[in-house]
C-alpha cells in the first residue's frame, strides 16, 4: 500500500507546504527543529488540520480539505508513537498494550504474543508504566501503536528524548519491526544516524518545504543538501557490505563494490548484509595510493561531484564502485589535488572512525 | 436508634444525612459536566457560568436562600410551573436538598475542575490515534485519570451540604421532622432556656460525621491515586 501526503497549512512562524510519497518500509522525514516534521505528523494522525491537504492510504481518504473529508483520528488507524510515550498511567503494560485491540476492527495484523516477543517486554506485562525506564516505555508506546492494528505507523521523534545507551537498546527492535512487518512507516527525527540505520527513503524537509526525497544514500551523499543535514560535521554517506570475516585481532573484514573494508568488530555473522554509516570528515582523499600510512582502508573512487563551501571547506561526492561516498576536504587540498568530476582518487578511512551505532542491518525491502 | 438522642434530635441527624447524600449525588453528574466545560471548553458566557457557580460561596447564605425561594417558590417564576406539575420545593426536604446542592456546588466543581486541568490531553490524544472515539476516551482515560479529583469534590460537597444553615433556613425554615437539619436543629435548642446539653449532643454529632468524611476522603483519593501512579 502506498499513502499520499500534501499538506499546506500557514503557521505564524512558517508556511508548511509538503507533498510525498510514502512506500512500504520506512520513511524518514528528516529535517532541523522548526522544519514542519511534527505538524505533519499531526496532520497525517488527525491532530491537527491543515489549511488545505489531501492525505490517502490506498484506496481509502483519510483527508481531502477540497471535498470537506476529514477522519477523526479514532477512524483512520494510524499508530502513534510520540517522542513522550504517553502510556496510560492507571493501565498495566498488558492493559496499555490491549488498549488499541479494543476498537480494531477484525482480527488481522501481529498477534499479542508476537508484539511481546519481538519487543522483548514479557517481563514487564504486569507491571505500571511509572515504574519503567526510558526505553522499556518507549518500547511498550511501540507496542501498543502496532497493536491497534494500524495502517500506517506514525513515529514522531520516539528516541529523541533518550540517551545513547537507551537508544542502542531500541534500534534493533526498530529494524525487526521493519522487517518483520508490512506496515508504511513514517518515522520523524533529525538524527543522521538513526536514519541511516533504518529507512530506505528519506524526504529532507526545510522551513515547511520539501528539498529532497529520494533513497537514503543518494540524498545523503548529496553535497548541496549537506548544510540542511545538520550541518557539515554531519554529513556523511551511506555504503552497503556484508560481512566477509572475523579477523583474530578484532577486526571485522566486510565486503563493499569497491573492495575490502576493516572496522572494528561488528557482531553479525559472516554474510549478514549491513549499512555503514561513514562521516564526511572522516574520509581523506590522495590522488595516489598512499604508502605508509596507518588508516587500513584505502579504496579507489572517481569524483562524482564538487562543492565549494562559503568557508574554507569543500564536499566531495565520489562514486565507490555502487555506492555513493561523500569527504569533507579544504577548498585548499581541492585546489592543490586538482580535483575535478572524473577525477580518480583513493579515498581513506581510519577503521577506528566508524562508530557501532553507525552501522546497522539494511531494510529487506527492495 | 442510639438512647443518647432523643427522636427529634435523631430526625435531625437523619434528615442532614438523608438531604447531603441526595444533594451530592444529584449534583455530582452535571459537576463534572461544568468542571470540564471550564477546564477544556472556550465558549460564549464562559466567565458568565464561572460567576453563576461561584456566587453561592461569595453572597450572604440568606441571600441565596431567598434568591430561591423567589425563583423556586409556590409563586416563584420556576416554583410555579413545578407548582402546576405537582412538585413544591419551598418548606419541603426536597428543597433543603436543593439548597444544599446549590451551596456544595462550588465547591464540588472546583475540585474536579483542578484534576481535569492536571489531566495531560496528549494521554487523550494517543487514546484517540488507537481507535477510541471521544466517548470512549473520557469512559477509560479521562474519567479514571479524574476519579480522585471527583472523589474528593464529592466529600467536600457532602461535608459542606451537612453544614449548610442559612440559604436552607431562609428557603425551607425550620420545621422538625421535616426540614430541620443538624445546624437547624442546633440553631432551634439554642434558642429555648435549658437547651445546651442538646445542642452540644448534635455538635458532637456534627464534629464526627464532618471528621469521619474527611478521613474517608482522603482515604479513598490515597488509594485511587495510588492504584493510578502503580507506586
């Protein structure tokens, strides 16, 4: 099932105007704070209504402003999980859980049991959401949206509000739930990484309007997109590899288009296809193969495109074998390589610059 | 029937017990309807009902008494078309549960008002994204989420209706075994000679049953508010 959105809607501070398309899988709708994301978030679940807008899941309108259509929120089966969980605090866990169960019509969808096990929460079932932490909340709010059978689930920010360790926790079951389901995503957030790891199309959104959509690694490996993502110290790419070896000195060996690539141990079995995240800063270009030099991944890359910054810096948009990589250089080091598109390169990556929340499984999706 | 009362003293008690119950739970429906119509609601006259409601806490209790019995009197502009129907409130039990309802019911919207307010709306919201529709977000969300705040205006309103002496008096008098309440019965000993031990006797009473609904009320919002925190 696809689901079309088009929204306009004039706040005080800003005028949303946003139109996209949302596939099987995940989406993420990424952009600064300020940039529209929840209101179209609110729009899509019926929180809110927009000036104008029309917004279909299939054959079925959810929100046409020009034909006066506009579902209350109980009628259009969007599953929200909202940056605060937002659990019904005089309801167990199983009580929270069931809660959607009660008005979904049919039986369809997960089973209880399913939802349990994926999310790992059987041993909390009994207990009140207050007596929880961060993440094991956010985990039952997960639930509980995919247990009232929805059409689309509707995440708004859900591990904004939680630390590094809490969000390391949740990611995997993020990835299970997008494999293990059929259901559109639409998932909020202005974190790179967590993106990275987890959609397959990511629509770019700026003062309420939309600068790019598209599959993740081509819109992130973007030079021109790179200020809107926040910022040049966040840009980086995206590449896909599988697993070829665990090294005995703690290195994982992965296998890229463009040849072999060493990071640290990454637990996954040997095959198993990943999604690495590489910052653009971290990338070092040489116009010949170095020699001497402690970085273990030197690949070759022809320079796809050039972008010159305001500043002295400049971003590099290489082509490594299928994958698009992107560097952070100086305008002065562009400048004295030569560097023009077409140009071959070697591009150099320290194996120890690549986080482990920077690497993640890919969606199985097509 | 304890010894220590006599009947007429016992009548009283009874008749203040039988007029505050009544008084509350009559009231208590369109309560919580004017709570939240404050709490949640922008509409016309909004400031005009908060006045209407309050005005019982702020005007002379006498006042109020003779207010209804203007309007609700055999010849008042309400009275008499309950007249022509067969109901008579002035000088009956049935308006001193009137009075008294009218005099809790600040009281009552108040506390309730308050525990709407500390209700999070985004709660009802996430409700409403899992299929409930409004009615029945308030049956599962809001009106659990509220039962202390209704408990506790509801004992207030009881507490407050046993006490109530001046709109009661001055709407249905005074007449034992009919209309004379526990502070009216009080009121009546303490103007014959020799009266005092009586109406120390109904004062003891008073002081018990005003102490008895304060402990149960806090009582039973401690354990509601417990069994909603899960602490």
């Amino acid at each position: 099932m696809t689901v079309q959105v088009s929204l306009q809607h004039a706040f005080d501070a800003f005028a949303l105007d946003v139109a996209f398309e949302l596939p099987a899988g995940v989406t993420a709708l990424f952009g600064p704070s300020g940039a529209g994301k929840s209101s179209v978030i609110k729009a899509v679940a019926g929180l809110m209504r927009p000036d104008q807008g029309l917004i279909r899941a299939g054959d079925q309108v959810l929100l046409d402003t020009d034909k006066g259509i506009n579902l209350p929120p109980h009628r259009r089966r969007i599953g929200c999980v909202f940056q605060d969980d937002r659990l019904f605090p005089h309801l167990t866990v199983r009580q929270n859980l069931s809660y959607g169960r009660w008005f979904s019509p049919g039986k369809g969808g997960v089973s209880f049991d399913q939802v349990v096990a994926m999310l790992g929460i059987a041993p909390l079932l009994a207990r009140r959401p207050q007596t929880l932490s961060g993440g094991e909340r956010q985990r039952v709010a997960i639930g509980r949206a995919l247990l009232s059978n929805p059409q689309i689930l509707a995440m708004d920010e859900p591990l904004a509000a939680l630390d590094e360790a809490r969000k390391a926790e949740i990611l995997p079951y993020l990835e299970h739930l997008r494999d293990q389901t059929q259901i559109p995503i639409l998932y909020v957030s202005h974190s790179v990484s967590e993106i990275t790891r987890l959609a397959g199309k990511v629509v770019v959104l700026g003062k309420g309007r939309v600068l790019k959509a598209g599959p993740v690694a081509e819109v992130f490996s973007d030079p021109n997109l790179s200020p809107w993502l926040g910022g040049v110290r966040e840009a980086g790419s995206v590449i896909t590899a599988t697993v070829a070896a665990q090294e005995h000195d703690g290195l994982t060996r992965l296998h890229t288009s463009a040849g072999p690539l060493w990071l640290p141990r990454v637990d996954a079995a040997i095959g198993a296809a990943l999604r690495v995240r590489i910052a653009a800063q971290d990338v070092m270009l040489a116009v010949q193969r170095p020699e001497g030099i402690s970085a273990l991944n030197i690949l070759p890359a022809t320079v796809v495109s050039l972008r010159m910054g305001d500043g002295p810096g400049a971003m590099v948009q290489l082509r490594l074998g299928e994958d698009l990589l992107l560097a952070r250089i100086t305008r002065r080091s562009a400048m004295h390589l030569g560097l023009t598109v077409g140009s071959p390169v070697f591009a150099v990556l320290k194996t120890v610059a690549v986080a482990p929340g920077d690497i993640g499984a890919p969606p199985i999706t097509p | 029937m304890p010894d220590w009362l006599s009947p007429d003293e016992w009548r009283a008690v009874a008749l203040s017990l039988r007029v505050s119950l009544w008084a509350t739970f009559l009231s208590l429906p369109l309560g919580i309807l004017v709570a939240f119509a404050l709490a949640r609601r922008q509409f016309w006259g909004k400031q005009v009902l908060n006045g209407l409601v309050h005005l019982p806490l702020i005007l002379p209790p006498v006042v109020t008494g003779y207010l209804l019995l203007l309007t609700f009197g055999r010849k008042g502009f309400v009275g008499q078309y309950l007249d022509m129907m067969g109901v008579v409130l002035a000088f009956q039990w049935t308006g001193a549960v009137l009075a008294a309802a009218v005099m809790a019911f600040p009281l009552m919207v108040r506390a309730i008002r308050l525990s709407v307010e500390a209700v999070d709306a985004k709660v009802e919201q996430a409700a409403s994204t899992l299929g409930a529709s409004p009615m029945w977000v308030f049956a599962t969300i809001t009106l659990p989420l509220i039962l202390p705040g209704i408990i506790v205006g509801a004992v207030l309103a009881f507490a407050k209706a046993m006490g109530e002496f001046g709109a009661t008096i001055t709407f249905v008098a005074n007449i034992p075994g009919q209309t004379q309440t526990l502070p009216s019965a009080i009121y009546a000993f303490l103007q014959v000679p020799g009266g005092d031990p009586q109406a120390f006797r109904l004062v003891l009473v008073s002081i018990f049953v005003a102490m008895a609904a304060l402990v149960l009320s806090e009582w039973a919002s401690k354990a509601v508010a417990r069994r909603i925190s899960g602490a």
